[in-house]
C-alpha cells in the first residue's frame, strides 16, 4: 500500500476495527502515531481538558451565564497540534479530498461508542460563497467517506473566515444558521457534524437552530478539538 499521507510504501496490518468497518488501511502507522488522540479527564459538556475536574472553566463559566445550554455535549477525536494543523491546510485549504479517508475508522468508532442511538446526523454547512470559493465541504466529505447518512438541513450566512478572529470576537458574533429542511423534526436527537470545535460557538449556534425546529436534544462530533 502506499500511504496517502507521506506517500510511502506499507505493509497493511490486520485490524479488527478494519475489518468491523471493512475498510483498508490508507495510511501507514508512522504517520498515524503522529496525531495525537484526546485521553485522560475530559469536560462533560466540551470534552476538552478539565483538569480532573467535571466540566472545564469555560463550559462553568458559559453555564453561570445561562443555566439552559443549547448543546447536549460534543465529543473529539483529535488534539490540534502542529501536525494536525498540517494535515488540516493539507485538506481543508489545499483541496487534498483523499486525506478525508484518514479518519473515518476513528469517526465510526467514536459514533458507535457514543452516538449509536442519534440516526440524524447534520453536516455544518458552508456559505455558498465559501463553498464556491473551496469546491468542497470538508465536513461533508468526512461524513460521506465515514458512511453516516447526512441530514444537510441547515444554511449558513456568509461571514469573515472563522481562523481571523480571537476568542472573543467570535463568542460575539451573531447567529450565522438558519434551517431549510423540507419540514421540522419530529422530536428526535440530532447529532451535528464538524472538522473544528474551537469556542463551540458554531455548534451551539446550529443547536439552537436545530432546537427552535424541532429537535430533542443536539449532541456534536468533532474531528479536532482546538
């Protein structure tokens, strides 16, 4: 096999994930070992890291403010270090759709053991603008290549890049979503779809969205947590 990656030759290893998922291995061990997986105490509500305690300052901060949060929990695979942010340029920026095909083991696995129950899974969508600019949405492509059946229900307003502005400015900005699914849910969990989970102010801003249409509760899966 040749590894998508770092374009080097491997053997592929027997797996049981592999085989659960049938799929092949794409990328050689070397470079997997390179990114590195979230472990240890993490925050009920972000999954990030809380220091051994339930929930990280900025969920217990966010929950003194407003006691009703919009977002059930969101859960990552992946810490954003300096590889990760590589592969992500690589990917998102560059237009190298065959590095989706990295992680979809890792997203399969992290929704069976997490969200097996929740069957709508919602993309975080691209402005049109935005979309026409790139030529793909990343998000979906991950969602595609992982097998989930995606529910593409939400619109999303055009807005400077996400990577220009600090903490603050974008816990501040307004409401970016709005719903254009063909009729409301039927009091169902959803499950959002996204690359990033940076402040969780994207997430939460599809929640309430997805909350005000319908839904019983919205969970988040994240590739990368910032």
């Amino acid at each position: 096999m040749i590894c998508i990656n770092c374009g080097s030759h491997f053997v592929e290893t027997f797996s049981l994930h592999h085989l659960f998922f049938q799929l092949e291995e794409k990328t050689c061990s070397q470079c997997l070992t390179g990114y590195k997986k979230i472990s240890g105490t993490i925050c009920e509500i972000c999954g990030g890291h809380a220091h051994d305690q339930k929930l990280c300052k900025y969920c217990e901060e966010s929950l003194e403010l407003n006691t009703s949060q919009p977002l059930k929990l969101n859960r990552s695979i992946y810490h954003y270090t300096d590889v990760m942010k590589e592969w992500l340029n690589r990917y998102k920026f560059y237009g190298d759709v065959t590095l989706a095909t990295m992680f979809i083991t890792d997203l399969r696995e992290y929704y069976e053991n997490n969200f097996k129950h929740i069957k709508i899974i919602v993309p975080i969508p691209l402005s049109e603008e935005r979309l026409v600019e790139r030529g793909f949405n990343q998000v979906e492509v991950l969602g595609e290549q992982a097998g989930f059946p995606l529910t593409k229900c939400l619109k999303r307003i055009h807005t400077e890049k996400q990577s220009k502005l600090n903490r603050n400015e974008r816990l501040k900005r307004e409401q970016i979503f709005s719903y254009c699914g063909e009729k409301k849910i039927q009091n169902m969990p959803i499950l959002i779809l996204d690359d990033v989970y940076t402040t969780g102010k994207t997430v939460r801003d599809a929640a309430i969205i997805l909350l005000q249409n319908g839904a019983s509760e919205v969970f988040s899966l994240t590739l990368i947590r910032a």
